[in-house]
C-alpha cells in the first residue's frame, strides 16, 4: 500500500515541467528508502520463512541446486 501511494507521485511528472521532475524523483526515492527500510527493520524472518516454506515444497531441490 505504501509502494503504492509513494509511486503516485510519479504519475505527476507528464504535468510538471522537466524542472521539477528531479524533486518528484528525490520524494519518490525517499519514500520507497523508508518502506524498505521499514520492511527490512521489521520482517527479517519473513524471507527466511518463504525460503524454508520453497525448500519444504521442493523437497530440498533448491538446496542441491544452488551447490552446483
């Protein structure tokens, strides 16, 4: 949702002079930073869990792959 919300800003630069283009950018940027930041902060086992949850349903298959 918030993805969403910071990518609206993006929707305003076919309106807006190429000046202010670099703004729109810089806000949009600091958005998605915060987002990331904020996921990164507060879901770190979350890809931990996806990753257990491909190697339960492959039987392992992922792990063998990636030994080459």
């Amino acid at each position: 949702m918030r993805v969403e919300r910071a990518l609206v800003g993006l929707e305003e630069l076919d309106t807006r002079p190429t000046a202010e283009h670099a703004p729109l950018y810089a806000a949009v940027h600091r958005e998605l930073s915060e987002v990331l930041a904020d996921a990164g902060a507060g879901t770190t086992g979350h890809a931990a869990d996806a990753a257990d949850e491909v190697r339960e349903s492959d039987g392992g298959e992922a792990d063998n792959h990636s030994n080459g």
